[in-house]
C-alpha cells in the first residue's frame, strides 16, 4: 500500500474509532458523577459493557500497534499511542469478570456511612475526630471507623489482584504493577527508589514530632492516630476560621488573583460527602466540567477545594481538536499530571500572603502555621509512601499479608510503637489501582513546576496574575498531547525526580 494511502487509512482508523469512543466515555464520567452524588450508578455498566465491546477486541490493539509503524503526521500518532494505552487498560480493567466485581464492590463503598457514637454520620465526622479529638481512644477509634466496610472486602480485592495481574501478563507485561507504570514512565524498581529519596528527611521531622506531642499531652507512645492530631494542633488552624458556607466564593477570588480569565471559572460545583475529600470529573472538556466538593468547612476542606478547582481549570483551558487530545485528566498515563496540577493549586491554601488576608487568624497562629507548614509535605510524601508500598506488596503476593510491608515502613519512617493497622483495603484499590503513586508525584512535581514557572514570569507565587496564563499556555492548553515528564523536562532542563522537593524541604528545615 503506497505510504500516502497508507496515512489516509491510519487517519480513518483513528477518527471512526475516536468518533465513536467519545459518547462512551462521557456518558461514563456524568454516570459516576451520578454516582459520587449518591444517585445510583445509572447506566454505568451497560456504558462500561460498550466500552470493552468497542475496545477489548484484539483487532483493534493489534491494528493500533500495527498502525503505529506507519509514516503519519505527528498528530496521528500521538492519537494512535493515547489509543493503544487506552486499549490496554481497557482489556485489563474493563474485562468482564474484573468490571463485574469492580462495579458491585464501588457501590458497596458509595453507599457506605460509618457507625460513630451510636448512629450512622458521613465521613467527615469521624475525620474531624481523626484529626482533632484530644482523647486518644476517640482517635484510634476514629482510625478504624471503616474497618467494618473493608475487612469483608479484602478476599474479593485479592481476587482482583490476581486477575489484574493475570490480564497484564497476557497482554505482555510482568505484572499489572509494571503495566500500570510504565504508562507514565516509570518500574516499580525505580517508583520504590523515588520512595526513599522522597522520605529522606521524614524520621528526623518524626522524631521531632513525637518529642513534641509527647511533651503536650503528657502521654507516652506514638500511634499514627497520634501523627495527625499532633500536626494538627501544633501547626493547624481552626476550622471555625474556614467556614463552609464561604468556601466555594473565597477559594474562585485566590485563584482568580493567578490571571485566569472569568469564562474559566464556568464550571459546575456539587457539595456532597464523599468517601475522599473531593472530585473533579470533565466528561467533555472544555464545555463539561464538574467538581464535587465535601459540604464542611475547615482548613483542609479549602485545600482539597483549590485542588479540585485546579482540576477544572486545567479541563476549561484545553484547546485540542479531539476527544483523546483533549481527554487528560481521565486518560492512562496521565494521572501524574492531573493530580500535579490539583496539588500546584493547594499551594494558595498555605500561601502566608492568603492565610494573612483571613479574617480571625491572630498573628501568633498564623506564625505557627507559617513556620511549621513548609516541612508538611514530609507528612504527605511518607502517608503516600507507606500506601504505595502495601499496594505494591498485594500485587506482588495476593495471598500474603500486605500490611506486613506496610507495618515495616511506617516503624522505620515515622518511628511508630508496635501496632495493629486497619484492613489494607480502600477505595482506591477498587477503582483506581496504582493510582496512588500519582500523588507521588504530584507532590514532587509541585516544587519543580513552581520554580520553573517563576523563573519564567517572575514574583511571588501568590497572588501573581502572570502564573494563570503561564500555566494556561505551557502546561494546560496542550491536553494529552504531550507526557507531562517530558514537557517538565524540557521546560525545567531536568527531568523528573525529588531533587526540588528535597531542596525545599532542607530549606524548610527538614
């Protein structure tokens, strides 16, 4: 076949298969929307059955990694390698037998509330006692609150788990792991080593924090339900200072104060208790755009906030031509992204210069807030790593005990005493497995895309109206279009790893 025609067939091939994913695909993320709202799962698994049915043919991973091999513009073949992941994760999590336990267990988490002094509360209850309840068996109490859900869950995850596996090796990949990783560049050899240079600095702030609640409250011990309420009450803010009823307006006015035009900010917001802090969903971006934010208040509600109105503005900004091109925030291989771009956007929520313009906060908590803050990603990178690393250990060996490699790291890192942990399942490892390390590197990626945007327009970080439009023009416009490790790269002149982050976090005093 002449190369010319040859183009013109790959071009059709893509377009006809594009053309009639998209309605699937959105029908899917407004039906989860429906969902996360606490409305049912609709239509969702008849669109998930059309999906595999459109996708899980081997005709058409055979055809796309065929195609791939052809002379077409760069266009087309960026379609063509955003298809091929597509496909492959399609086979593997849209498989029947995988999708069928997938959906029944999403729904059993949905719908759950937990049992808190005698009577059924949403999630946020018991997290505010997690966080803030001075007695300690309130605490732990609070830590287990959702054992009930997940300890009967825990034989049908490994069941899922071997079946990932199972689909990723016949598709040609060692482990689901390794095929789940390697959509964004990574092994699991090298995301493990990326671990330990992310906690470098963790057990000296863990030591540090220990004495400190120990010296506070007069008790001995330390317990990961000890972690947060001593971080909370050394270094957070009251949620009274943070009201719900404000939250949406005063999160759009910070943002709006990085330059980003009014017409971005036209998008739908729910409030909802939901099992996470919050969801952003972009069935068709840059029209449709929802984000479902927890009705309470507090301090850390405003931060998941900014997350996920980052989230949207990402989607409002998008300029891409077609549906796979435009779809970032949903597509394999680009969770990194997303959730780097959430968590650039949280920065506002510890920014000095906004926390100073809130009313009610004395100067005296504003200047413990500001000096501890800095070091408070050593908590998030070392919660994320602990997480990792019990997922990983399911794959790995799904008869085994998962909360074996858990137990190891959280003694060694945060310098806990002996203790029992809570089911190693969650929500995460039903909908979304490997999912967890692009927190990771959001993380990670926050520090080394905010320097490199400040070098380039110059300022502070917040407010500064030059960062919206950077943001919109270097790193949101483009879609998928490109992966988000090598435009960091070639916009930083590095490339990705926890350099920044640990830069920062000497500087902070880590």
């Amino acid at each position: 076949m002449p190369a010319r025609t040859s183009a013109r067939a790959v071009r059709a091939f893509v377009d006809d298969l594009e053309r009639r994913l998209a309605p699937i695909d959105q029908g899917i993320l407004r039906a989860e929307w429906g969902l996360a709202m606490g409305r049912g799962p609709g239509n969702l698994r008849t669109l998930h059955t059309r999906r595999h049915r459109l996708l899980g043919d081997p005709s058409a991973l055979d055809r796309t990694r065929r195609y791939r091999g052809h002379p077409v513009p760069d266009r087309v073949a960026r379609r063509l390698e955003i298809l091929e992941r597509a496909i492959l994760a399609c086979q593997i999590e849209e498989a029947p037998d995988i999708a069928d336990r997938r959906d029944r267990l999403s729904r059993a988490i949905a719908a759950f509330r937990p049992r808190w002094r005698g009577r059924r509360v949403g999630r946020e209850v018991v997290r505010r006692a997690f966080r803030r309840s001075p007695d300690r068996r309130e605490r732990e109490r609070a830590y287990r609150a959702e054992d009930p859900l997940y300890r009967p869950l825990e034989a049908e995850l490994r069941t899922l788990a071997v079946l990932r596996n199972e689909r990723a090796r016949a598709l040609g990949f060692r482990s689901f792991p390794e095929f789940r990783l390697s959509l964004e560049g990574f092994t699991v050899a090298r995301l493990e080593s990326l671990i330990q240079e992310a906690v470098r600095y963790v057990p000296r702030e863990m030591r540090r924090r220990r004495a400190e609640f120990e010296e506070r409250s007069g008790e001995s011990g330390w317990f990961p339900w000890d972690l947060r309420y001593s971080h909370e009450v050394a270094g957070g803010l009251p949620d009274r200072l943070f009201p719900g009823a404000s939250m949406l307006g005063e999160v759009v006015r910070a943002v709006r104060r990085w330059g980003f035009p009014d017409r971005m900010f036209q998008f739908r917001v729910d409030r909802h208790d939901l099992s996470s802090g919050g969801l952003c969903l972009a069935p068709d971006p840059p029209a449709d755009v929802r984000v479902i934010v927890h009705p309470g208040g507090g301090w850390q509600q405003y931060g998941a906030l900014f997350h996920e109105v980052g989230h949207a503005l990402a989607s409002r900004s998008v300029r891409q031509p077609t549906h796979l091109l435009r779809w970032h925030e949903h597509l394999p291989g680009f969770a990194g992204l997303a959730e780097g771009e959430g968590r650039f956007f949280e920065q506002i929520a510890v920014c000095e210069p906004w926390l100073r313009d809130r009313p009610g906060i004395s100067p005296s908590l504003l200047q413990t807030a500001v000096e501890r803050r800095p070091r408070v990603p050593l908590l998030a990178v070392s919660n994320l790593g602990e997480w990792i690393l019990q997922e990983l250990a399911l794959f790995r060996d799904p008869a085994g005990d998962p909360n074996a490699e858990r137990v190891r790291f959280a003694r060694r890192v945060f310098g806990y005493d002996d203790f029992r942990p809570t089911s190693f399942a969650d929500s995460f490892l039903v909908e979304l497995p490997l999912y967890t390390p692009s927190y990771l590197y959001a993380e990670l990626l926050r520090p080394q895309l905010a320097a490199t945007a400040l070098a380039d327009v110059g300022g502070e970080l917040w407010p500064n109206p030059r960062l919206g439009p950077w943001l919109v023009d270097r790193w949101f416009r483009d879609g998928s279009s490109y992966d988000w490790w090598v435009r960091l790269r070639e916009l930083s002149g590095r490339p990705f790893g926890a350099r920044a982050f640990n830069a920062e976090m000497r500087a902070a005093g880590g």
